[in-house]
C-alpha cells in the first residue's frame, strides 16, 4: 500500500519519493513552463536622508 500522489491521488508505489506522481511533474512542467524574459529595471539612485557631518566635509 503506497502513498497517494497529493495532486491527483494515484498510488506511488513506482515512485522513488514522496510527491506528484511522474504524470502530474509532466502536466505541470508543461503548463507552468517559465520562460525567461528581459526586465528593465530603473538604476538604482540612493536616498539622500542623511544630511553629511559638518566635520567630515570641512575643508
């Protein structure tokens, strides 16, 4: 008596591991695929909260 797959409930008897069974892992890498795309991202600019020391910056 195997464990059941948690997506569909089939019996995991063939299975090395405890998870979705093989054809559940096949149905969702083909529906979830992920497919890498380019992002544009704005530069990174830091926030001037921090007013500078009056000893640090004295000439």
């Amino acid at each position: 008596m195997g464990l059941p797959c948690p997506r569909c409930g089939q019996s995991l008897e063939s299975e090395e591991y405890y998870g979705v069974c093989s054809r559940c892992a096949t149905e969702l890498r083909s529906t979830y695929s992920g497919d890498a795309r380019a992002v544009d991202v704005a530069e990174y600019e830091p926030k001037m909260n921090v007013v500078p020391n009056a000893i640090a910056s004295k000439e």
